[in-house]
C-alpha cells in the first residue's frame, strides 16, 4: 500500500459508534469557517502580491531567477575546539 490514499468513510477518530454529535458537528463547522476565513485572506493577499509585483515591473524593475543552490552565507572556517575541555 506503499504510496496510496485511500478514502475511509468509516474513520471515527473519536472510537465512538455512530456519527458526530451535536458539539462535534458544531466543531467541525467552526473550523470550516475559519478555514474560509484563513483561505480568503490567503487570496486576498496572493493578489496584493501580484498586484505589487506588476506595479514594479511596469516601473522597470527586473526580476532575477536564482539558482536553488546559491546561499547568501560565506562558508565558514572550520572552528578548532581541541583543548577547550577543563581540566
């Protein structure tokens, strides 16, 4: 089964039988609508993004692809910590 999803309608992860209850269903749909909430501001702010990136484009501006494997940190020395035991 290595790689597959399976839909389980039977899944009750409280181990109870039967359905939700009342304060289970009320739950589920609270965090349905805060799910929309979190997924509209989500949209909301992928296009003030574009929006942004557009305006700046039109002004000139460039945008530059960087390799994955470039890092704005310098390679460090190796530090020693021979004899920085107590003795």
């Amino acid at each position: 089964m290595s790689g597959e999803l399976v839909a389980n309608d039977d899944f009750n992860p409280s181990g109870k039988a039967g359905g939700a209850s009342g304060l289970e269903t009320e739950a589920l749909v609270g965090d349905f609508s805060d799910s929309q909430s979190l997924l509209a501001s989500k949209e909301a702010e992928r296009r003030r993004l574009q929006e942004e990136v557009e305006a700046f484009l039109k002004k000139g501006g460039r945008i530059e692809e960087v390799a994955p494997n470039v890092v704005a940190d310098p390679p460090k020395r190796p530090e020693s910590n021979y004899g920085g035991q107590p003795i």
